[in-house]
C-alpha cells in the first residue's frame, strides 16, 4: 500500500467545495436559459474582456479553435511562416498547419519560454508572426518581441492558454498581441466541466469576424457571409465560467501561495526552477522542477510512494511523427531537448496542503541526497 494519496489534480475537491452554488447555476441554465446562444454567454464576454483589459472577448468551444480563428482572421494564410517554440502543447503547433501555414520552431529559455534572440535569428521574408506561448502561467518576455515584431512588421499571437490572469510588467497576459488565446479546459486555472476557449482582442475587426466564424460564418439567420464552424461555446459552459470567474484570484492566490512554498523548501543542487522576476506574475497553472539526471527514476519513486506527478512534455514537438514533414531533426533545438529530458511537473493546485507539499519535498529531496551520495561513492 502506498505510503501517501497525493493527487496531481484535484477536480472533485473543486466541486465539493463549489457543489451548492454551481448546481444552482446549472439548473438555471437547463430550466430557464437557452442551451446555445443565450445572453449569459454575451454576460460572460463582457467579464473576460474586463478581467484581461481588452476591448473585445468572444467565447467558442476551445482553445484550439481560438488559435486557429485567431490566425486567420488576423491575415496568416497559407505559406506565410508562424514562428512558435517547440515545448509547447502540440496545439500550438497543430493549428499553424491546419490553416495552411508553416509552423517554423525557435528555441526557449532557461525559463521555457520562447528565446527572443531565437525568434529573430528564425525570421526569413515569409514570417508573418510570431506566437507566444506562455508556458506554466509565466509570461513571455513580452517588451523584447514585440520590438522584434514592430522591427520586422510581425504580428504577434498570444498562445495564452495556461496564463489567464498573469501579467508582464503590470499587464496581462492575452492584452500583448493582435490577439491572444485560451483554454477554458477542465484542467485550466479558470476551468469549465468540459473544453472551452476564449479569443481577446482590441481589434473590432478581428472580434466580427471571429464572432461570424464561430457561427457557420453567418452574419445574421439567414445570411452566410463565408464558410465558417461551429465553435460557440454553449450556455451551460459559459455559466459555470461565469460562476468561477469570481473565484479566480482566490484559485491564483493559493497557487501562488502553493509554488512559493515548493521554492523555498524545494533547495538540491539537481533540481532547477527559474526564479519569478519582479516584472512577472505567474499564475502557476504548473510547477516544473528541471532534475539533473534520474527525472523518470524520481517520477518512478513518487508514484510508489502515491505522490502523481506529470511531464509537460516528453517529446519535443519537432520531433513528433506527426512533424517530420517539417525537417526538423534531433539536436537542432538544443535548450528544449534538454529539458525534456529534465522536466517534472509537481502537484501545485488550489487544494494540495501544506503535509501533502511537505511529502512531496521529502521524498524528493530524500531520494537525490540518495542519488548523490550513490554517485559519489561510485566517483570515489
């Protein structure tokens, strides 16, 4: 029997604590409110658009569809080269060559976040922007692409799926480029019971169309201005949003609250985690230690134990099956493959408590003392 039951993530916890007040919103959406298309729906874009400081939020059914609806209506067509990292989701990627583009890779920082430096030595007459991900809950180094952008003439697409709510020197993340994209999935921060997404934007132009593209493409009943999906997000998801919405700092704080703790107690030669900077606020939708040597021995050792952890991501994108089509090879994006094979997400959510974190950092530190003093028995 395992010594600990320390969840990655803690779903039901959510709604135990939630159980009273989100059942009352969902039977107000099943008895009183239209199931596609209701107000509510317009109510809960008018928050988003306040929370992140946009003129414009619209709502659709992923953060998937968000990407792609936010490239093409920002003019990426076909041919034109979309520089992205290589760590990311594969969504990030995914969506470049569904609307016909050319995802073409940069390389990241210490940090995991897109190389500035990188982006600009990638950059060829056929870019047309660059997409930022901001991977964990921190921020880009928003200030130094968007100089590269203004340089070159790029625009910028924010992959702000796992940073709602966290800002670069005071300003949020999804309020930086042309447009920036969310996920609303179960395991996000601000989190629905099923996918969901959200496009934020100050340009009117870009929030038509998206609201057209959402809806088959039609401007009114009758009218199909062009070929469009289907990608509204329905009145059931938009509700318990709306409902969470008002929670949500209270969710960041205690994840916050949560990676502070692991930072201060969480010290080993072998183990690395960047630093928060003062002009970054992370929201932690993850906490990824970088384990010099024995990461799957670790990850193998806690889960005995019962502590769960994960990897965001194993395998670099560039080297999926799914991109070979695109070149790339083994070694040619060095700080990524290194620390895919370092990276370990520890437990950080909302409900994780101060004995469960203490476990975590236990066993952790426990079993690379042991590995060390292995090491250095052997050395000697």
């Amino acid at each position: 029997m395992a010594l600990y039951s320390i969840p990655y993530v803690q779903v039901a916890k959510q709604y135990a604590e939630e159980r009273e007040e989100l059942e009352a919103v969902i039977q107000d959406v099943l008895a009183n409110r239209s199931h596609v298309a209701d107000p509510l729906v317009d109510e809960l874009e008018e928050e988003l658009t306040a929370y992140c400081g946009t003129k414009y939020a619209i709502a659709l059914n992923s953060g998937t569809d968000a990407l792609m609806f936010a490239m093409t209506t920002a003019g990426i067509k076909p041919g034109d080269e979309v520089i992205t990292p290589p760590n990311s989701f594969v969504a990030s990627t995914s969506t470049i060559v569904h609307i016909g583009a050319k995802p073409v890779f940069a390389d990241v920082l210490p940090d995991q976040n897109i190389d500035p430096d990188a982006v600009e030595a990638a950059i060829t007459p056929r870019t047309k922007a660059i997409m930022a991900v901001h991977l964990t809950g921190r921020v880009c180094q928003m200030d130094r692409l968007q100089k590269i952008a203004d340089k070159h003439g790029l625009i910028i697409i924010e992959d702000a799926a796992q940073s709602i709510g966290s800002k670069y020197n005071g300003k949020k993340s999804g309020s930086f480029g042309v447009a920036g994209c969310f996920s609303t999935h179960p395991l996000k921060n601000l989190n629905a019971c099923g996918d969901g997404g959200f496009i934020t934007t100050s340009n009117a132009e870009i929030a038509n169309r998206v609201r057209r593209m959402r809806a088959h493409g039609m401007s009114d009943r009758v009218t199909v201005e062009e070929w469009g999906f289907v990608s509204r997000m329905d009145t059931l998801q938009a509700a318990i949003l709306k409902f969470r919405l008002k929670n949500l700092q209270s969710v960041i704080d205690r994840r916050r609250a949560n990676a502070k703790y692991y930072q201060e107690n969480l010290n080993h030669p072998c183990i690395f985690f960047p630093a928060d900077r003062k002009e970054e606020y992370n929201t932690f939708h993850t906490f990824v230690i970088q384990v010099q040597g024995h990461r799957d021995a670790l990850q193998t050792h806690l889960a005995k134990l019962g502590i769960k952890t994960t990897i965001h991501y194993p395998i670099p994108i560039h080297l999926q099956p799914a991109a070979k089509s695109l070149g790339y090879k083994k070694g040619d994006f060095a700080v990524t493959e290194s620390q895919s094979e370092k990276i370990l997400t520890l437990p950080v959510n909302q409900y994780i408590t101060r004995a469960d974190q203490d476990a975590v950092i236990k066993e952790t530190l426990t079993f690379m003392n042991q590995v060390s003093q292995n090491t250095e028995r052997k050395i000697g």
